[in-house]
C-alpha cells in the first residue's frame, strides 16, 4: 500500500481536483483507492456530492471504526460509458472538526498506525490536504510515503512549493526519529497552465530548471474541469474522449508510473 500526500501551502492550485482525479482514476484501472478528505474546507468531500461529515475526525479522535466513517464511490459516479471500474474507490469525508484534530492527537505515529490498518485492503491512499500548515499535516507527513505538489506557474504559488518542500524535511527528520523511510517527491505538477501567457511558460522554464524531471507534464486550464466539478464527477467520465480528460488521464498514467513504477 502506498500513501500519496497532495500538498502545496498556497491555495486554489488544484489540489484537490488533482487528488479527486488521481483517486478516481487509479480505482477505474483497477487499483483499490482511498481518498482521505483532510482539509477542514471539506472540498474532497464536496466534490463528490457528498455532506461534509467529521469521518476522519471521528476516526482519529473519537475512536470510530474505519466500517462507519468510510464512504463507499459508486462506480458509476466515475466510470467512463461502456467501461467498468476495475478497482474500488472510498472517501473519508471531512469537515471543520478537522481543525480539532491536531488539539487531540500527540503522538507522531498515530495517523500512520491507524491507515496502515488498512494494508490488505487497499493499493492506495491518497490524502488532500489544506493550504494552512498545521501539525496534522505533519502527522500526515509521518504516515506518506511520497508527495505531489501542484502548483501554479506563479509567483506565490512557487512560494507555497518551497515552503511544502521545507516542511518535508522536517517531516522526513520525524520520520528519521521513529526509524521509518523517509518522504519521496514523487512530481511537482503545473495546473491550470496557460500557455498563452507570458508569465506561466516563463515559469514553468523556471520550475524545471530548479527541479527537472520531477515537473509532470503541465495541465492546462480548461472550462471543463470547472463545468464536471458541478456535476460531481472527474472529468474523464463527465467528457470522455476531450482534451481536458486527455490531460487528465495524462497525470493518472504519470502517477501510476511514480508510485508503482508501471510501465508508462
Ligand atoms: N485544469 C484546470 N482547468 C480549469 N480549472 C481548474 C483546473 N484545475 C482546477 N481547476 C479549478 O480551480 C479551482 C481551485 O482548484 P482546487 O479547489 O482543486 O484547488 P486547491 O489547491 O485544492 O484549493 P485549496 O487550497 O483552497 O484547497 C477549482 O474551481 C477547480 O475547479
Ligand atoms: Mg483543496
């Protein structure tokens, strides 16, 4: 099993469209997925229709067992027409009892031990994060195997990537403490890019000549996210076969390849 954290401490980079998308793509090509909504904005949650609840809350404060707080995706909610899922997808909701969390919890391994119960039964985790540090994103950092960070191609959006990648290191030194390995940057992902712009081609040159291989492919801002955000599905179900859900699939492949090393 391995645990993907979606960070970057700027908001509005497509964090958690990215992390709904990557979820719902890795369950289509047969993967058995969690998405853990832990952002008290409880958008993840939102983004499938659902009512933000205090799942992950209850789980980790209130002692909930994993049967009541997760949420089970219908299949249909993500399939692409005349295709099955070969995997399974589930959503720990969240809300603004998130924020309480980190009052309750004191112990570095606590949200590690508790997902890494779910070993036999799932391929991944997938965790969304907020953009305000706090120490439930170190407690993430503990149990995370690697990390992508989306970002725009501006100027404080770079800004939030370099305070995620500081914050990394410390987690990783937490980690170190409790003999665990540490955290892999698995991709630093240009979203909403416009290649029309001066500013994000300059950037994006930027971005890969401090990081090189590690910047994925950009994904280009299209209406079409926005327009299958309403209708509570990822894109690639919402307007299979378009550009946009191209570049989404783009991204699931890419991620597939880092985090499994499969074939691309
Ligand atoms: N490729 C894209 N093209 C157009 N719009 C996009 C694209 N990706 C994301 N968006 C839109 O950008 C907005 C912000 O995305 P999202 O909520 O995923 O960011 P976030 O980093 O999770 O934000 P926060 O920091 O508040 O949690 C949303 O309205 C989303 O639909
Ligand atoms: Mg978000």
């Amino acid at each position: 099993m391995k645990v993907i954290t979606l960070s970057n401490e700027k908001g509005g980079v497509g964090k958690t469209t990215m992390s709904v998308h990557l979820a719902a793509g890795l369950a289509i090509k047969g993967y058995r997925v969690l998405l853990v909504d832990a952002d008290p904005q409880g958008h993840a949650t939102l983004l499938f229709g659902l009512p933000k609840e205090p799942g992950l809350h209850d789980l980790l404060v209130k002692g909930a067992p994993f049967q009541k707080v997760l949420k089970v995706i219908p299949p249909e909610q993500i399939e692409i027409p005349g295709e099955t899922v070969g995997g399974r997808l589930f959503l720990l909701p969240g809300n603004l009892l998130t924020r309480e969390i980190s009052r309750e919890l004191t112990d570095l391994r606590t949200i590690r031990d508790k997902f890494r119960q779910l070993e036999s039964a799932l391929d991944v985790i997938v965790f969304d994060t907020s953009p305000t540090p706090s120490p439930l994103h170190a407690w993430i950092g503990v149990a995370t195997d690697g990390v992508v960070i989306p970002t725009l191609c501006e100027m404080l959006a770079f800004d939030g990537v370099r305070e995620s990648l500081l914050h990394r290191e410390v987690f990783v030194k937490h980690k170190q403490s409790l003999n665990l390995p540490g955290i892999e940057l698995w991709g630093i992902v240009p979203t909403r890019f416009k290649s029309q712009t001066l500013e994000h081609p300059d950037m994006l040159e930027q971005l890969k000549a401090a990081f090189g291989d590690v910047v994925w492919t950009p994904i280009p801002d299209r209406i079409l996210w926005t327009e299958a955000a309403r209708a509570y599905r990822p894109v690639f179900s919402y307007a299979p076969g378009t550009t946009a859900a191209k570049d989404a699939w783009k991204m699931v492949n890419r991620t597939e390849e880092v985090v499994f090393n499969a074939a691309p």
